[in-house]
C-alpha cells in the first residue's frame, strides 16, 4: 500500500491565522464526501502565529489534482488568497501505512 501524502504550510497575515484555519477546515470538511482523501488535518506551532501547517493522505497523487479543479475547493482557495503571504511545501511523501491508513 503507497499513498500520496503532502505536507504543507501556510504562511499568513499577522492576525489572520484562525481565519486560515477556519478555511482550511471548511477545505477538511468538504473533503469527507472523497474516499481518495484519507487524512486533512489542520495544524497550528503555538511558536509561529502566523503559519498553518497541512497534513494530507490521498490514494494518489492524481485525486489530490482532481480535489483542486472542484468548485467548493476553488472558492475556498478564492477566500484564502488575501491573506497568505506565503506558502511552503514542506515535503511530498508516501505514506506505507500505519494508525490512521
């Protein structure tokens, strides 16, 4: 079992941070209707207020493409624009399994 995992993060205006993660959890919550997305977890580092990290398992790499061509995922990244600064891909991995998969 490999699966096509990413971990991201999110660089914000000063003072938006909840208001990426609350985007970034209406972004898990529309991911629950896709069975090739396993995990979306939204992290925040008590140590940077201004960063959101993002932790992703799909069952490939190409229904983690597909999700971002969806209308409901193209309106949320419309609404998150503004306020990031930046943004980082951390690393892309596969996943082999364990607690979770």
């Amino acid at each position: 079992m490999s699966k096509f995992s990413l971990f991201g993060k999110f660089e914000v205006q000063e003072g938006e941070r909840d208001t990426m993660v609350g985007i970034l959890l209406e972004a898990a919550e529309s991911m629950k209707n896709l069975e090739e997305c396993e995990i979306y977890l939204v992290n925040i580092s008590e140590g940077e207020p201004n960063s959101v990290y993002v932790y992703e398992v799909w069952s490939n790499e190409k229904a983690h493409q597909a999700s971002l061509t969806l209308e409901a995922t193209k309106t949320l990244i419309k609404r998150a624009k503004p306020i990031i600064t930046g943004m980082d891909r951390i690393s892309t991995l596969r996943t082999m399994g364990g607690k979770g998969i």
